[in-house]
C-alpha cells in the first residue's frame, strides 16, 4: 500500500528497533564503505568520462541501477535523531516503488498539470516550477512572483524565500518559523491573484525547512500541495522529516522527499555518488512514503552540478532510475553565477538540456548565484530555464552532450569564484518590473544562442 | 631503511599499518621524532589536502589518510616533549545554534587536524553562549561556525556579538562558512574570515594565525 501513515510508522518504530551506531561511523565507515564495495562489485570503478558530461551509454545506467538497488537495501535511512537504521526488505522497497505514482495532477482547473514519471529523450515536456528558494527582501516577493507567473512556463509555484517576518528576523526552530508558514502562504496567494493564476499548484514552503512552516502553510491551501521533505544529507532521515511527510500525508498533499548527494563529500566520487543518489530515490517511497524523490548530485568544491564531474553523476543516477522504474524525479540544476551574466545562462543550458533528455520529471529553479546571495533572482532567469528544460524534451542524449562539450570549457573555470551578477532592483525597475536594457539584451541574446544550439525555446509570453 | 618520502606516499594511500611499520623503523634508525611528523606523517596530509582542494581525493580518502597520520603520530608522541609537539594552532568549531547540519563541518575539523591543528569540534546547534563558553575554558586561536539554512545564518552575528559582549571578540580570529554564506555576509556581521571549502578553512585559519603572530 503506498502513501500511508500506518505505513510510515512501521518504518518508524524500525528507527527504535534498528542498529544503532554512531553518525560517524555512518558517515566515515558504513556509507562510503559500502558504496565502494558495491561499485567494485558492478565493475563501475572510474567508469566517470568527465570528456563525455552527459552519459550516452544506457547499459551503463542500468548496470548502475542494479548497484543502486543493492545500496538501498543494504543501507536504508540513517536516523540522526535515533542514531539508528531504518533498513527495509526487497519486497518492501519494490512494492513501493511498484505502488508510487506515474503521474500526479496539480493545481486547479485551468491551472492544473500534471506531472509524469519521464523516460531518457522522452518527447512529453517536464513540469518547471520556480522560483527556487533564493532570499528576497519582503517587499519584493509579491511584484517578484506577480511578474514570474505572468509566463506560462512556470507550472508549479515554490520560491522565494523570506528572512525576516513582518520585519523581524526568521529564526530557525522558533515561532517565527510557523509565522512564515502563514505569512508566505497569503504572499502567494495575493501574487498568485494579481498574475492571475489562482489555483495554481504549489511546493511548500520555503521560507521555513521545518515542520513549523509546513504545518502552517499547509494548513491555507485546498489540497493537494506538495511538501518538499528536505532530509539532512545523502541517505539519511530524521524527526523533523517524518514529521512533514506525517503532516503532509494527513492533509492530502504529495510528499517530494530526498536530499543531495555530495559528491567529494562521504558519497566520494561521481560513480559512487550517483549509486548514492539512485538509493536515495528508491528508498523515499518506501519509509517516506514519498510521492517522488529528490536526489541530485552536487559537486562539493562549488556547490553545483554544471561541471563535468557533478552532471555525469547525475545523468547517468536519472537515466538509471527513469529507465527502470516509473518514478517521478525532482532534481534540483544548480548554477554558481548570477542574474545578468552569461555564464549562468550557459550553465543553465548545459544542465537542463542534460537532465531533460535523461528523464527528469521534475525540476525547481534556477539557483543563480549559487542561492547566496540575497535578492539575486529575476523573473528572466527564471523563464529562460524553463524554456531550455521544457524545449529540451525530445533531445537525444548525444545531442545533449554534444551542447554540454561546447559550452562548458567556456566557464568552468570560473567555478570557484563565478560571477554572482547584479540583484533583482538592480536590473529591474521595482515598481514596472520592466528589466533594464542590458539585462533585457543579454535574454533575448542567450534565448537565440539557446536555439542556435538547436533547443526549440518556447516563448516566455511576456517578453517575446 | 625507511625515507620520509616513503613514509608521506603511505599516509597518502591511507596504508595505516604500512605508516605504523615505516614510523617505528625511522625511529628505530634514530630520526628525529619532529622530523618524522612535519617531513613523513603533516608532509603527506599536506599533499592529501592538495589534491582534495582540487578533487582528485575525496572525503573517504582524506579520511583514511588522517587515520593513517594518526596512527604514525601515536608513535612518535611520547617521544616528544609537550611543549614541543607542533601545533598550527587551535580551533573551536560548530554549527550554529537552530542548525543541525555538521556535513561541512566535520570535514572542515578534519582537514585541520589533518594540517597539524588542535581542533575542538564543539558539534551542532552551538548557542552563542556555548562559543563563548569554549573560548573562555580554551583560548583558542580561531572560532569556526558553519550553517547550512538561512534561517540559521543570522546566528552567526549573535555569536559574534557575544563574543564581543563577553569581552572575548579580540582574542580570537573569527571565520564563517557553509552553503548560504558570502564573502560579502561574512563581512557584514563582523568575521575575519570566509572560507568556501575545507580545504580553503585551512589556508585561512593559517594565514590569519600568521597574521596575529
């Protein structure tokens, strides 16, 4: 049976039962340890071509769907509350993963699409939702999220997030958490009204990462709305997740749960890396009971996954996990430089065409300037990925890797230190929102360079 | 017998009982003990930290290097006056309070032991008080703070500004990182320093030591 509270607990009380061992051993013996053996096993050693981004060999990526499933089994969830180990059977995990959804509608009447589980090089489009959760100035979010949504090619609505209250500072694990639930649930709700889109579906909440604000917001819209379940790190859950994925379920909403997979970090390279993030994905249906999984690959020396290493590791984990199963993916795409630049209008193009020709289903975005920086966020940035995911649909993956060869030398060596471009009343006019003309001028450039490469861009609506 | 170079290649590889063997037969053979360490055991984490900066190593690795280290160093302490066992220096190092995350941390600590630091890893959801706390009972040369949520980063000025109210503010240098951290925040609440990765933790902590000193 999916999606069931009663469910959820028997993977719960697993966490009292389950083997107890230290986080460090966890994370400095038993993760990458086993991670290790099983890439031996499936002779995946130094498989990475980081000449070749996007993986093109798809006997590859089922070989590493095979290493991913023996890791989810062999794993499971690390409760950091407990200290414990969530492990589940092969039944267990396979039932789930038969039992999750294929697709999942959203949002309301006209508004309302539906999001498909997405094979590699799959003609149907991804569903785009944005903005991603960059920090914005209070006054900012509602003229922000009016503009964005003004384009139709924002399916989903996430971001910005918020970090004060009412003026007051957003502290973590106190009541102001539960104030932004609410607060940022009826900012929505007045932008979504003024774009014209009510009824639009939603991912909550992202001024709040506990189950404060989930609660909270949750409890203003009409369901479903998805939770993003954000889990500490690779392969790991604890009380506050189970917390929201509890809530969530109680109050009809899907659950998108998951987490990064650190390349570099305790998940070592890009193949264990990408062994890490299949695992992650398989095992949220089951003692999550997730509605689709979130397990991207970042490269941990720039925090993103437009670099060769990062984006091999997480082609080859979505292609293996899209083939084999029918499960509907998010993965974040995350860029280091920021708006008005030209190197976040490359990385973007790498990255998404790479990840909507694998089969992700699913995407929020973008994270320019790495998410670092306050108010770096405009609705062009935000229009120009979706194009480029939504456009890319139907790309092979040589062709995906084709664009990624072309465009990559010409900023990675800017990765550690990008350029983090200007911020949102820098390069628009608050009051009009209408762009300045060297940010208008580099779009509509980068959109011709985008179809140049041979990306069909959708139009924006707005703009062009 | 045995070389320094021989000796670093193992720490590099994370061979512990190799390091264990090549230490006790460079002792045996009479180097001297500072020798072993900064030549043999730091030079070969010197390297390992080289190559994780630019991702030729990963965390897994680095870690059996500074086991491996360790297990060299265990050896040749007792045979080193206290006061003569070399030291970079020494740092308190925590998440902030409200914050869970110790991903970044953690590696953060072990670089720094792993380049010859004293390193007292204070954990997670660290109040300010706790900061102060530890740099009164250590006097520490360094305070390191690491978040991961925005909602947490603003910890970091409270930390700051404790450190400041306790009158402690100039006696240790003050570094920040984690993903939602700039340059530019750093600056703004008052740090000495931002550092992007762990390896750059370390280049940091050294230089801003060598400042002070």
């Amino acid at each position: 049976m999916s999606h069931s509270i009663t469910e959820l607990i028997k993977y719960m009380d697993r966490a009292k039962t389950g083997k107890r061992v230290t986080l460090k051993e966890w994370d400095y013996e038993i993760l990458p340890k086993t991670l290790k053996e099983i890439a031996k096993k499936y002779g995946l050693e130094k498989t990475c071509d980081p000449k070749n981004p996007v993986n093109t060999d798809l006997e590859l990526a089922d070989q590493f769907f095979k290493a991913g499933v023996e890791a989810a089994l062999r794993l499971g969830l690390y409760n950091d509350d407990t200290e414990t180990i969530i492990t589940v059977t092969e039944e267990e995990l396979m039932s789930s993963v038969e039992a999750a959804p294929a697709e999942l509608p959203i949002g309301k009447g006209r508004e309302q699409v539906v999001i498909k589980a997405r094979k590699p090089s799959d003609g149907v489009p991804p569903i785009y939702g944005g903005p991603l959760s960059i920090q914005m100035n209070e006054e900012y979010y509602i003229p922000l999220i009016e503009t964005t949504l003004k384009s139709r090619l924002v399916d989903v609505h996430e971001g910005p997030s918020l970090d004060t209250v009412y003026g007051s500072p957003l502290l973590a694990n106190t009541p102001y958490e539960t104030a932004a639930g609410f607060y940022e649930a009826r900012l929505r709700k007045e932008a979504q009204f003024r774009a014209g889109r009510q009824g639009m579906g939603n991912m909550l909440i992202s001024s709040s990462s506990t189950e404060y604000g989930n609660l909270a917001a949750f409890s203003l819209f009409e369901q479903p709305q998805i939770a993003l379940v954000l889990i500490p790190s690779a392969l790991k859950t604890n009380y506050c997740s189970l917390h929201k994925c509890i809530q969530t379920l109680a109050l009809g909403g899907y659950i998108e749960s998951g987490s990064p997979n650190m390349m570099g970090g305790y998940t070592a390279g890009p193949e264990c890396s990408a062994i890490a993030s299949i695992a992650d994905d398989l095992l949220q249906f089951s003692i999550h009971q997730a509605h689709m999984s979130g397990a991207p690959v970042y490269d941990l020396r720039y925090s993103g996954n437009c670099g060769r290493h990062a984006l091999w590791s997480q082609t080859v984990s979505t292609q293996a996990v899209a083939r084999n199963t029918h499960l509907i993916m998010l993965k974040t795409i995350n860029q280091v430089a920021g708006p008005c630049t030209e190197m976040f209008y490359q990385e973007s193009i790498v990255g998404f065409v790479a990840n909507s020709a694998s089969g992700l289903s699913y995407t929020i975005g973008p994270r320019s300037a790495g998410g670092k920086y306050k108010n770096h966020l405009t609705p062009l940035e935000i229009w120009f990925t979706s194009a480029v995911f939504k456009g890319a649909a139907g790309l092979s993956l040589e062709k995906a890797n084709e664009i990624a060869k072309e465009l990559i030398p010409k900023y990675e060596h800017l990765h550690a230190n990008p350029p983090i471009g200007r911020s949102l009343p820098e390069l628009h006019d608050i009051k009009t929102m209408k762009p300045i003309e060297e940010h208008y001028n580099l779009y509509m450039k980068m959109r011709e360079e985008a179809k140049a490469l041979g990306i069909p861009m959708p139009a924006d609506g707005v703009l062009c | 017998m045995a070389s320094y170079e021989e000796l670093a290649n193992s720490v590099i590889r994370g061979n512990a009982p190799k390091v264990i063997e090549l230490t006790k037969s460079l002792v045996e053979s009479g180097c001297d003990p500072l020798e072993i360490i900064n030549q043999g055991l730091i030079g070969g984490m010197n390297v390992v930290g080289a190559r994780f900066k630019v991702g030729e190593m990963f965390v897994p690795e680095v870690l059996m290097a500074a086991r491996a280290m360790s297990s060299g160093v265990e050896i040749v302490k007792p045979l080193i006056a206290e006061g003569d066992m070399p030291s970079a220096g020494k740092v308190v190092l925590g998440t902030v309070k409200g914050d869970l995350h110790d991903i970044g941390k953690n590696l953060v600590a072990m670089m720094l032991e792993s380049a010859g630091f004293e390193v007292l890893n204070l954990g997670v959801d660290i109040s300010p008080e706790k900061f102060a706390e530890a740099v009164k009972e250590h006097q520490p040369d360094v305070v390191a703070m690491s978040a991961l949520l925005t909602t947490t980063m603003l910890a970091m000025k409270d930390t700051i500004d404790v450190l400041a109210e306790e009158g402690l503010r100039d006696k240790v240098k003050v570094i920040v990182g984690g993903a939602p951290i700039s340059e530019e925040f750093a600056q703004e609440i008052g740090a000495d320093g931002y550092a992007p990765d762990a390896a750059s933790a370390t280049e940091l902590c050294k230089n801003l030591i060598g400042q002070a000193s």
